[in-house]
C-alpha cells in the first residue's frame, strides 16, 4: 500500500495534537517525522496488518513420540473414582 508523503512534525507540536495524528495515520495512512530542535527522533506510521495465523498445521511438532498408540491405557490411568490407582 502507498503512504501519503512524510510530513515533519516537531515535538512539542506533536505532544499537543498527539491524538489527531494517530487518528491522521490511521485513517489517512499518513506518515510523521517527530523532531525535537530539528533533529528527527521518531517516526509515527501505520501498522500494517498481520494476517492470522492459520489453524492447520499450527500443532505440528508439539508430539514427539508415542509407542503403541492401540494399547491398552494403563489401570493407573483410570477414570473411574471407585477404583484404586
């Protein structure tokens, strides 16, 4: 995406419309140089937007191993509150 142009903006400045201009950024895409006696210090832009991390494969790895899928569960593994571990 194309930004508008940079514009300069010194410090005290900012400090005074600091809301406005994020509001400008956000909506505008705008870009501000923060100065502070003429001398850049910041740089107020928009954020770009991360697209979401998709679901599938997002537990990939997180098994390492496990012998004999198809056993029995062990009886200390039971759910059954009447019966002893």
């Amino acid at each position: 995406m194309s930004r508008a142009r940079s514009a300069t903006v010194g410090a005290a400045q900012f400090k005074a419309r600091c809301l406005e201009l994020v509001d400008h950024v956000k909506e505008a895409r705008a870009e501000y140089i923060v100065t502070r006696h003429g001398t850049p210090v910041a740089r107020l832009v928009p954020v770009e937007a991360e697209a979401p991390p998709s679901p599938l494969g997002s537990m990939q790895g997180t098994v390492v191993s496990y012998d004999g899928p198809f056993e029995p569960i062990p009886a200390a593994w039971s759910l059954d509150p009447g019966e002893p571990d």
